[in-house]
C-alpha cells in the first residue's frame, strides 16, 4: 500500500483497505497529496471509522504534517469551509491540542483568511501556546499589528507563560504600531519579567523596535547591557544604527564584529549612502567586493544609489556591468534605481533602455523614468509616458505627481498641467504637498503668468513654503519682474533669514534693469545683516 502511495494511485489503495482492513493513513495521505480531500473524507465515513477509531495519527497525516495535507492547496474560504465541515462531521475537533493545530495551520497558510482562524480558536476552551504564537505571528505581518496584543492577553488570563516565540512576535508588533512607544516598553518589561532578555532573537527584536520608533539612546543603552552579543545581535544593532543615522557609532560595531555577514556590509554601506556619504559606502563596497563575499541586490542598489547622488555615471555604468557579468536579476527595485541612476547622471537614453527592458514595473518605476525625462528636459515625452502609465493600468502616486508636473513646466503646457492637478486632487484622492505647489508655480511662472503664478500661491490652503516663494522669484529673474520679484524675495527672507541667495538674486535682477542704487541698498542690507555669500564648490568625480 506504502508503494501505492507514493505513485498516488488512490483507487488501488482503497482496493487494498477494503480488502485487508489495512490502517487508512496511507490512503488519506494520498488523498490529501492528490488534492482529493473528497475521497479521504468519503472514505472515512464509508468505511464506518470514527473519529476515535482514527485516532490523532491520521488526522496528522492528513491535515498536520510535513505539509502533506489540503489545507496547503486550498485557494478559497469555500474549500476550508468543506474542510472544517468534514472533520467536524467526523469529530476529529474534540481536541484542544488538535483544534488549536488546525487553527494555527489556516492562520500560517492562509493569512487572508485570519479572521476564520481567529473564530475556530474562540470556540477552543484551552488553546496551545502554539496557537495563539500562530496569530501573533501572523497578526504581526499584518497591516493591523496591534490585533496581536489579544492573543498575548488571552495567553495570560488562561494562565499560560509566553516564551521567546510570544515576545519576538510581540516586539514586531510594538515596531509595527510605531505611534506608540509605551507598547514598546511595556513588552520589554515583560520580556524582563519572564526571564527571556538573552534570547539572541528577543534581543535582536528589541533592537529593531527601537530603531523603528527612532529611539537611538535607548538602543546603545540596551546593546551595551547584553553580556554576550552574537552575530545576530550585532548585524542588528549596526543596521539600527545606520538606520538612524549614526554611521560613526554603527562603523565602529562594524569594526569590532570577529565575524561580519552580507546583512552588516549591506547595512553599513546603505547607512553611508543614506547619510549623504556615498564615497564611504563606495569604499566599503569594493573592500566587500575584495573580501569575495557574495554581492546580492540589496548591496548593488545601495552603489547605484551612491552613484546617483556623485553624479558618477562612469561608475555607475561600471556597476551596471557588474551587475550583469554576475547575472543578478534585473529585479523591480534594481531596475529602477538603475533608470534612477542613468536619468539623473544625464544619460536619459540608456535610462530607457533599461526601463523599457524590464519585465516588471511598479509605480516607482514609472516614476523614476517619467521624473528622468522632465529633468533632462524632455517635457512633452514625460507627459506622453504619464498617459502611457494610465493605460498599463498603472495609478500614480504623490512622486509621478511631481514629476509629470514639472514636465508640463518645461514643456509650457499650462492648462494640461492645471488639468493634471485637479485630477491628482479628485481623481486619486491625493492632497498636495509643497512640491506639487512648487510646480504649478513654476507651471505658471516659466509660462509667463506671473500673475497667476501669485494668485495661485495666495489661494493656496496651506501657508505658503520659500520653496514656492523661490520658483516665483526665478521666475521672475526670467521674466524681468521686479516688483513681483520683491514681494517673491521679502517672503522668503521672512522665512529663511538669512540666506545669502535671497538678496543675491533679487541684487541681480536690480541690476539687470540697471537699478543701481537698488543694487547698492541690498549689498548695504546684507552687509548690516551679516548676510555673508558662500562661496560655491565644483566637484569631479575620479574612477579608482
């Protein structure tokens, strides 16, 4: 029967049991393998078994066990609904322990169906730790994290003591729920209380969490009172580290780890990158690259992400290379920082190139090629690419917003750019920021309308920024307006203070209209204000 079923013939299997009397594991395994959980259940009422003729053993098989069972190859609620009719009918679910399996099993394999899991487990007088870990985990994962504190209470009131599996959930959940750090404490307490502070994957929750709600003293505090970090526990703490911004601190656990895996390098060229230090994240990259250690997508984004803030576009074509002689996958995140890459280093061909040869595209990818096009000057095809986008089904978010609205500027396409912004607000349901504002200031400005341009900000529901205060100021400079140019650049002084540019430009718009004695009056203003003009820097980027 055994060969049988490992060649799924199910009829000769039922043959044989019907004929011998053999136990019906076997015959309920291959039923569950074949997806044929109709048959298994047929069988077991057929035969006349019950449920505790069956015993544990079988239902293991069939549901429980090394993942032969249907509940894996269910796709709908209806098909567990049948599922859960059928061993109730056969009182399979008389149980606890049995119940609380089943229960956690929906939950692990079939997280959308949470909610009909959580329902078996209510009815469940005495659920495992098993169980309840089960809904916490999978609770945690979800986009409503703070769920799971009911099952860590309900663990508690039936007077079962969580253990390491219960706090790790927990603490994802506390980072999760970022608005409330009190949670956070309160688990950590806990943690304390039950005697599980040295669980190498409590600590390293412990951590994360911190990092998520931004707490950077609290995080050295607790990494300095764990007696023995491992491996886990120090890539951790450098990634919160970097995460928050505190490169030096995350460098120098960086330095001292015996033992560093991709997951630390990967962090702490990242943290470089995010931090505005690309050529420190480049360094350590070729040290990694050196080392031999294996490079993967998360490291070569970080690069390409260098790259784009160096403006280096030989090393980024260099990385590109790279990528492909050790054929990573032009994954959705890598092509896009790849098109990121080339579209803001100049090269708007090859950002194409590489944009129209991914298989896959998320919004962000869309984005980044409409945004590449309007910054190399390319309005009109930006926008074209924008009503592309609409027709792949495609919906655009805060960043396609800003990007295709700075293309109608170069372009001078006023009214579409007006239509655009409506339909952003009405449309998709998006409230504008100051950067949309800051475009459809420089819609209307570079357009000429520097009226409109002015109307516009006044009627604006949120006070206005420099940022759109300064797009009508260079405006203004290109249009040879000196008394919107005035208003434009008291209000900013307003907001700014002391900002050298401010008076520099309207200085120069005076002198553009041989104001001279306007001239002199802002030199004087920025000299008793100690306004002092910064000096600008070139930079050029060199290939090791």
């Amino acid at each position: 029967m055994s060969g049988e079923s490992r060649r799924g013939r199910v009829g000769a299997i039922r043959r044989a049991f019907l004929a011998n009397g053999f136990p019906c594991t076997p015959l309920l395994r291959t039923c569950a393998d074949s997806v044929l959980f109709e048959s298994s259940s047929c069988h077991c009422s057929s035969s006349g078994r019950n449920s505790a003729a069956l015993g544990p053993d079988a239902l293991s098989d069939v549901c429980l066990c090394d993942g032969h069972w249907p509940l894996g190859s269910c796709k709908t609620l209806k098909e567990i609904n049948q599922i859960h009719s059928q061993l109730l009918v056969n009182g399979f679910l008389s149980d606890p322990d049995l119940v609380s399996k089943f229960a956690a099993s929906i939950a692990l394999k079939h997280p959308i169906n949470i909610e009909y899991s959580v329902q078996i487990l209510d009815r469940c007088q005495n659920p495992t730790v098993f169980a309840l870990n089960s809904l916490l985990r999978v609770y945690s994962k979800s986009s409503t994290p703070e769920k799971s504190f009911r099952f860590y209470k309900s663990m508690l009131e039936s007077n079962k003591k969580p253990d390491n599996y219960t706090f790790t959930f927990l603490i994802k959940s506390c980072a999760q729920c970022m608005v409330v750090k009190d949670l956070g404490l309160g688990v950590h307490g806990a943690v304390l209380k039950y005697g599980l502070y040295h669980d190498p994957h409590v600590q390293s929750g412990l951590i994360n969490m911190y990092a998520e709600l931004g707490c950077l003293e609290a995080l050295k505090y607790l990494f300095l009172d764990i007696q023995d970090t491992d491996l886990v526990t120090q890539t951790a703490m450098v990634v919160a580290s970097a995460r928050l911004g505190d490169v030096s601190f995350a460098r120098q656990l960086f330095d001292k780890m015996p033992k560093r895996d991709v997951i630390a390098w990967n962090a702490m060229i990242t943290g470089y990158v995010q931090c505005g230090e690309p050529s420190n994240g480049l360094e350590l990259f070729y040290t990694m690259e050196k080392k031999g250690l294996k490079v993967n997508e998360c490291s070569m984004v970080s690069v390409l992400s260098a790259c784009t803030q160096l403006g280096a576009l030989d090393i980024g074509r260099w990385a590109h290379q790279y990528i492909a002689r050790k054929k990573l996958k032009i994954s959705v995140i890598l092509g896009s920082a790849l098109v990121d890459m080339y579209a803001k280093c100049g090269d708007i061909d090859m950002a194409m190139e590489v944009f129209w040869g991914m298989k896959e595209k998320n919004v962000y990818t869309w984005s980044g090629a409409i945004g590449g096009l309007a910054m190399n000057g390319y309005g009109g095809k930006c926008v074209e690419l924008y009503r592309r986008m609409l027709r792949e089904d495609v919906k655009p978010n805060e960043v396609t917003f800003t990007s295709v609205l700075k293309g109608c500027s170069i372009a001078g396409l006023v009214e579409e750019g007006c239509k655009l912004f409506e339909s952003m607000i009405k449309e998709y349901g998006i409230k504008p920021q100051l950067e949309h504002y800051g475009c459809m200031v420089d819609l209307y400005g570079l357009s000429g309308r520097l009226d409109g341009a002015l109307s516009f900000i006044n009627n604006m529901p949120i006070e206005p920024h420099a940022h759109v205060w300064g797009a009508l100021l260079k405006a203004c400079k290109l249009h040879k307006n000196v008394e919107i140019a005035e208003l434009a650049s008291r209000k900013m002084v307003e907001l700014k203070g002391k900002n050298d540019g401010v008076y520099v430009e309207l200085s120069n718009i005076y002198a553009d209209f041989n104001k001279w004695n306007s001239v002199c009056d802002m030199r004087y203003e920025m000299k008793s204000k100690t306004v002092v003009k910064i000096p600008g820097v070139s930079l050029i980027n060199t290939l090791r």
